[in-house]
C-alpha cells in the first residue's frame, strides 16, 4: 500500500475508537413488522417501511408482471432511449394523486434533491436553508454555487429576517425545508415559511421524504396537510420509505418540472429508474389511491405507541408523527440500551453525535402500518424492561 493511503486506515481506528464506526447489521429476511437480523428473529422497529408496503404482494406482483413484458433495465438515460410508458404513466399518476400540475421521477430521493437545486439557482443566486436539513438538501445546495444563508429551525421569524437582509442582493432566492425532520419527528411549519417566502418573492421547495405516504389525506404529503395546493413550488418526495420500493420525485409547478426534464443533471447523465421499481412504485400508489387504511392504521399504531410509551414515563421529544425519538442524552447510554433491546428481539438503532447534538443521543423508534397491536404491547414490554434495567425509567 502506497503511504498516500495510511491517512484512511488511521481515521478508521479513530472512528472506532470514537465509537462512531457504523456496524451494519444484514437481514436475511424481507422488510417487515419482523425481521431476521443476524440469524435472529426481532421485532423491526427501524425501517422507514411506514405503510408495509416494501413486502406486499400487489408490489411484488406488479414488478413480476412488468418484468414478464419489459424486462429489467431501462438500459439508457431517460433522454436518449431511457424513458419507458410505465415511467411516464407513474409521473402523471403521481401528479394527480398530489394535485400538483407535473411531476419528474428520479432514481432517489437523495438524486432529486441534487437534480433540482442546482437547476434552480446559481452562483449569482442565495438559498435559505432550515439548519436541520438533510444531507441532500445540503449537498444540493453546495452543488449550485449559490450562497447559501442557515436559519434556526422552524423559525419562520429568522428566515423573514434572513431574507430581508440578502433578498436583494441577489436576482434568485430559494427558500428549502425538510417537511418532516427525520431525528425528532417534528413538522415544518409551512403554512408560515409560504407567507415569508412569497413576501419576499422567493422559490418554495419542500422536502417531503418523511411525510409522503403519511401526511395529509391518505398520505398526500405536506403540502395537503396543511391545504398549500398550488402555493408551493416544489416537492421533493422519496418512493423508497412509505411507497415502500426506491425512486425519487418532484412534483409541483409544470414550469419547473419541464426545466428540470431539460437541464437536471442526473435526469440527463444518469439512467433511469429500473423496470421493477417503476411498476412496484405504480402499484403502491393504486394501494394509496384505493384507500386510506394503510394510513390510517399507521397514526393509530402510532398514537398507541407513543401514549403508552409516555404513560410508563419515556421522553419522547417534540415528535408529532410516527417517528418516535426515546430522548437517552449520553450517547454511550444510548448504545447500551440498543444492544439491551436487541438481546430481548426489538431491533431499534440508537442515533448519537453528529447526528443529533452531543447530549441528545436517543433510539429512534419507527412505527409501521405493518405492525400488529401485539407487536406494539411486546415492544412496549421490552422497552419498559430495559429501561428499567438501565434507570432510564
Ligand atoms: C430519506 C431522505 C432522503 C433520501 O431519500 P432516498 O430516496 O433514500 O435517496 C432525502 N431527503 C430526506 C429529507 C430524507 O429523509
């Protein structure tokens, strides 16, 4: 090995040694209220499997039947010979089910935030970004040279101020939130980031990952939630947690949609979205769009959960969805606790620095439509089992 090398093997011992080296744990099993993980079976309480739909029959189905007629790959970009009906009839399905004029699909939603940011501003330009925001949204911001102004979290006063002192130097603005912060489980409050952005005259875009499939009526996301169609610009969504396959979309003003068909760079240099995943994704839409029962039975598991968890005396943070944060504070209690659960079958990870603060380490439990009410009361049990082990409770 050369010695420009050793730099890497000497960050992994740190990382390690920091306890901040990711061990990844490999299922042998399909995505569902159980898994096998490690050769043991254990209660799935990570997986952003919201609606249970990554195993569902009509899924599977529907991707085996596409299979039979088209393949598997799409073999091009979606510009040259990439572009398949199934992939146009899920952009047009999509748009309706989110009242939306257009919508382009991606290969990820990690790929749509770094397709649409740059398209929409440069370096002349300035994004306003919650603190918060995901990795991609970072990355997509860093990407299209704008200069790019942090606001305090859900603080629609701060990026009023934000905007009144930079606003005008700059011929573009975009203003870009998560919609549902995926480490505390709140929600952006959109209704009141809109009024600040139209005011001063700025592009609106939502990152929705965490609300598609679970926001608004049957899961139409943010945007439906609080009743802003047709005031914000832009969605980005993610077909790859409660639509339960993998894929990105953004879905909103036909304008924007169509340019980011023209000048999206990973639309236009990286392949499109495979044949299964595609029909998968149709078919989990037609479950969404036929009823809203997967839906509903997620905030009802969700609701029990959380009540009880509150009853027995848990710190569940300012989560108002299914992602349920069990506050621990030192990180190494956090891991401990993690390792407790999965010795007793409840798979749940522990998150810790960088990730959250120092001192705001926790589990994070995710709660699913797939889960039974006896799945949720055996959790429940072991958590308070555990927590009473380790004085938390
Ligand atoms: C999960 C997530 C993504 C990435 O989605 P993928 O489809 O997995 O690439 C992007 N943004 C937010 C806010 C997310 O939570």
């Amino acid at each position: 090995m050369t010695s420009a090398l050793t730099w890497i093997g000497d960050e992994i011992q740190n990382l390690k040694a920091a306890g901040l080296y990711n061990r990844i744990r490999t299922l042998s099993s399909p995505q569902g209220a159980w898994l096998v993980v490690d050769g043991k079976k254990v209660l799935n309480f990570c997986s952003n499997n919201y609606l249970g739909l990554a195993n569902h029959p009509k899924v599977v189905q529907a991707a085996q039947a596409a299979m039979e007629k088209y393949g598997v790959g799409p073999a091009a970009v979606r510009t040259i010979a990439g572009t398949m009906d199934l992939h146009i009839e899920l952009e047009k399905r999509l748009a309706a089910f989110k009242g939306v004029e257009a919508a382009i699909t991606f290969q990820s939603g990690f790929n749509a935030n770094l397709a649409t940011i740059p398209a929409l501003v440069g370096k002349e330009d300035v994004i306003f970004s919650d603190e918060l925001n995901h990795a991609s949204i970072i990355d997509g911001c860093r990407l299209s040279g704008a200069k790019i102004v942090r606001y305090n979290h859900c603080d629609p006063q701060d990026l009023d101020k934000a905007l009144f002192e930079e606003r005008r130097n700059h011929p573009r603005a975009l203003v870009v939130t998560d919609g549902v912060f995926s480490m505390d489980g709140d929600i952006a409050p959109l209704d009141q980031i809109y009024e600040v952005a139209r005011k001063h005259d700025a592009i609106l875009m939502v990152d929705d990952a965490h609300g598609e499939g679970v926001l608004g009526k049957g899961g139409r996301g943010i945007v439906d939630h609080y009743d802003l169609h047709g005031k914000v610009d832009i969605e980005v969504g993610t077909l790859s947690k409660a639509f339960g396959v993998v894929g990105g979309v953004v879905a909103g003003n036909g304008l924007i949609v169509e340019w980011l068909r023209q000048r999206a760079r990973p639309f236009l240099f990286s392949s499109a979205m495979t044949v299964p995943d595609t029909a998968a994704c149709l078919a989990s839409l037609e479950i969404l769009e036929s009823s809203t029962e997967l839906v509903d039975r997620l905030w009802e598991n969700t609701r029990f959960f959380k009540d009880e968890m509150r009853k027995v005396g848990f710190d569940l943070g300012k989560s108002v969805t299914p992602i349920t944060p069990v506050m621990l504070g030192e990180a190494p209690l956090a891991q401990e606790f993690s390792k407790a659960l999965f010795e007793e079958g409840v798979f749940a990870m522990a998150i810790g620095f960088p990730t959250v603060p120092r001192g705001k380490a926790r589990i994070r439990v995710m709660i699913s439509a797939a889960h039974q009410q006896e799945d949720l009361e055996r959790g429940l049990e072991i958590f308070t089992k555990v927590g009473k082990k380790l004085s938390v409770i």
